[in-house]
C-alpha cells in the first residue's frame, strides 16, 4: 500500500480532520509521533482502501486537543502525552494513561535521547468525583480474585446502579514499541507475537504486511491463504472462549464447559497448521514458516466436525430464556457513540457499525475473499454475543473454502537484509477484536527508527465504560465479558 505522507500546520489539522471524518468511508486510524517533534495523524480511507498520514511539526511540547470536537482522539492524545511529552490543552479528561506514580517526572520514553522538554503536569493520578446524596465508590483491582491481568476499575454507585465507571490501565507497560524499534527487523516478530499473545497470528501477520509493505514485496498466493487460514483459526478459538465466558458469568455452567472442551478442539486446529496451539512462530515477514499440506485433509475435517459440535450448543445458549433475560438490554452502547468513540470489531459491529478491515485493507487473501459482515443494531449484552455466534459460523465456512481453494506453490518468499531506507510500512488486520494497526518508519539506514501499534482495545474501552453506566453492579462482568479487551495489547 503506497502511503502519501502531507505536511499540514498544527493549527489547521483540527478543522481539516472534522472535514475527513465528515466523508462516507473516512476512518481515524491512529494519533502518534516519531519522536516527538510532531505529530503523525494516520487517515484511513475505506472506499479506496488506502491510507494518507499528516504530519505536524511541533515548535513547542502543546497543541490544541482534538478531543473535545472528536472525542475518538481522547485516549490517543493522552498515550502521546505519556510517551512524547506533547501536551493537548484544553483535553478534558488529561491523566496519564500508561506511565504511572513511579515513572520519573520528566521521563518521555520515545523522545529523541537528551531531548529535555517542560515538565507538563504531575504523575498523580485522580479519578473523577461524584457527588451527591448516596454516592458511593467500589474500587476493583488493578489485582483481581481470578487469573486475569491487572486493570483498576473505579465505579461511582448509586445504591446498586452504576453511575460512571473509571478504568485505568498501564499496569503490564513494558515498553514494547521502544524495544521493537532497537532491534533488527528479523527478530521483531518474536516480540510482536508475545505483545498480545491471544492475538499472536493477528500481530505477526500485521507486522509481516507493515514490513513487506516498505518495500513493496509480493508474497506467495499459498502463503496468502495459509496466513488468512491462521487468523480466521485464531478468530474461532478466541469467539468460542469469550462466549464460554459469558456463559459462565449467568451460570450456565454446562454451556461453558461445552464450550471450553470445543475451544480445545479449535486450537487443535491452530496445532495441525502451526505446529503450535497459539498459532506462534508461524507467520512471518515474507510468508510463512512452514507449508502444512500433509495436516490440510485432516484440518479440513476437524473443521466440519467443530462446527457441527458447535452449532446446537450456540444454539441452546442464545435461545435459553434465563440467558436472554440477563443479557438483553444489558451493557447498551448507541449506535452514536459506537462511531464517535471509534468502536471496532465485534463491539462496533454490535452497534450498527459497518467496518471489517476485511473488507478493506490488504492483508492474507483480504480484500479479494471475504465473509460477510455480521451486523446488530441494540449495543447489548446480547448483540455483542451473537455478532460473535454468527462470526463463528462464517469464519468455519471460510475456513472450508480456503482449505478447498488452496493454491500450490511456496509457501515463502525471500526477504532482503535491509529495509528501504526513509520508507513507511502500515499493516491493518481484522483480530478477532477489531482493527489492528502496526505503522513503521525506517531511517537513512533502513532501520526501525519508529514502530507504532495500535490494538483494537484503545478502540474500546471507553465503550466498556459507557456501556457500564445505568446497570447493575451484579451486570459488570457480563459487560466486561462482552467486550473481552486486551490489558496487554493496551499497555505495550
């Protein structure tokens, strides 16, 4: 994907991005900096499919935020006051959103080295106050009860409802965008892959496009569908844990169980294509590692026996009444704020919002074969489970078609030692949860001087919180489960 890179004056990019995103088909893909000399603004264009960056040079360490007038932009502007220094004035709701209390005043991690900015605020963190008669705070975490990973959530309660809910993340920040652009680009996906390990195929296939990308590669038509093979294998396992979660949060103990034993068998599938049942070391730079073709016959048949199992056990789960009853008009995100705040994947799809990168962007045999987008229009509970329910079935049917449409050829095409020098690489995949971005800027040399990863959890948890507000404290988990968000792939 060739890339037009525009020069555009900090003071005139507001006005010119509500004009964008003013347009059918415009997309905020990400708000960034190389090194904190200005500011990088990745437009998507889904008609075309095609993308444009803006770039604006800093002479100081503010701007004026975009949030208020686009609010999709809020938690991306306080990522790059965290990591570049760059101050929006004016932000609303302006707390650090990755480096906490221990961090170092003055520590901007992807600034240029010895690049001293003003101190621009202070690392004390303040959740917002409800006042009134019968207000009441329930704090949780950032440890929990249960074996998941750490994430404070901040609830103002009136008696048993939710009034506003807080989340604060950066917990498991480990500096992984810093440490990609140190290293070769030949180890990178080792990296990539760990970042978010729930989504390992989706991230190394978008580190493998954004690299081939700079320079123009062309990779096997097999490796193609092997990698698109891949993701769709990790979408099924993924959608079939979540909705096994789900059922467990209403009690339907027999359903997740079900369900847990059939996710087992999706990741067997994910074993006979990889060799692993993470889908790791797999997809590379250039194509894949290996080419499974004596596992393809035996694949093709687990497939159609998963999906088989599947269907009566969806069935039964989404047609119970107990389930309908704790599910339906619970955790409701508008089809308004699903697209101010920039929703993405299933809880976008569940708000009536008519995006799959899929559909779109480059990447395994996509755009050119496709499955069908999975709509709904309430924002629930409920929705949010049977986008996932109906992705299922497509996904085991694309599943098919790949297997019977499989190319010969290799699997593989050669990388050259260097990247192109002053080139950009951008990688877009639909993961299981939504829009996945991985933008890279080399130097003079062909190096990673900049690698920027945007998961589709930055997307969504505001969604998370809205949807929170006006339900039952008892009906969090249930909210929580829906949207299954990604601690670490938030806390890069």
């Amino acid at each position: 994907m060739n890339i037009d890179i525009i020069p555009i004056e900090a003071e005139l990019r507001q006005d010119a991005l509500l004009s964008w995103l003013n347009q059918p088909g415009k997309r905020l893909g990400l708000i960034t900096s190389n090194d904190g000399g200005q500011i990088v603004t990745l437009l998507l264009d889904t008609a075309d499919s095609a993308a444009t960056i803006w770039e604006s040079q800093m002479s100081d360490c503010k701007y004026s935020s975009l949030t208020p007038r686009i609010t999709q932009a809020h938690w991306m502007e306080r990522t790059m006051w965290d990591m570049f220094g760059l101050e929006p004035t004016h932000h609303p709701r302006l707390k650090h959103n990755l480096l906490h209390e221990p961090y170092e005043e003055k520590f901007y991690p992807l600034r240029k080295e010895n690049d001293v900015v003003a101190r621009s605020g202070h690392r004390q963190y303040h959740s917002l106050k409800v006042k009134g008669d019968g207000i009441y705070e329930i704090p949780v975490g950032p440890i929990h009860a249960g074996i998941i990973e750490p994430g404070h959530f901040h609830f103002s309660c009136v008696g048993e409802i939710i009034f506003n809910l807080e989340i604060r993340l950066g917990y498991v920040h480990r500096g992984i965008e810093k440490k990609l652009s140190e290293m070769n680009w030949q180890k990178q996906r080792f990296l990539v892959e760990a970042a978010a390990s729930d989504s390992a195929a989706a991230y190394a296939l978008a580190h493998a496009v954004a690299l081939e990308s700079c320079i123009d590669l062309v990779v096997p038509e097999k490796a193609q569908h092997l990698r698109s093979l891949a993701l769709e294998i990790e979408r099924v396992a993924m959608h079939i844990g979540d909705l096994a979660g789900l059922a467990a949060d209403v009690g339907f103990l027999a359903i997740s169980s079900s369900l847990g034993r059939l996710r087992g068998a999706s990741l067997g599938l994910a074993d006979l294509v990889s060799g692993n049942r993470f889908l790791k070391g797999f997809i590379c730079p250039g194509g894949v590692i290996q080419d499974p073709d004596g596992n393809l016959s035996k694949l093709k048949a687990k497939a159609k026996n998963l999906q088989k199992e599947l269907e009566p056990v969806v069935r039964y789960f989404l047609t119970n009444q107990v389930v309908l009853d704790r599910m339906e008009n619970i955790g409701k995100v508008s089809e308004r704020l699903a697209k101010d705040f920039g929703l993405v994947g299933v809880a976008g799809r569940a708000s009536n919002q008519m995006y799959d990168v899929r559909h779109h962007f480059s990447a395994g045999v996509y755009p050119l074969l496709k499955p069908a987008i999975v709509l709904e229009k309430e924002g629930d509970v409920f929705c949010r489970a049977k986008v996932r329910a109906n992705e299922l079935v497509d996904s085991l049917a694309f599943i098919d078609m790949l297997l019977e449409t499989m190319p010969c050829g290799s699997h593989s095409t050669n990388m050259p030692d260097a990247l192109r020098a002053n080139a950009v690489g951008l990688g877009i995949v639909e993961a299981h949860r939504g829009e996945l971005i991985h933008l890279v800027f080399t130097d003079e040399q062909g190096n990673c001087k900049r690698y920027a990863i945007k998961d589709p959890s930055v997307n969504n948890w505001t969604g998370l919180a809205i949807a929170a507000r006006n339900n039952l404290v008892s009906d969090f988990p249930l909210c929580n489960k829906s949207f299954s968000l990604s601690y670490s792939g938030h806390d890069l």
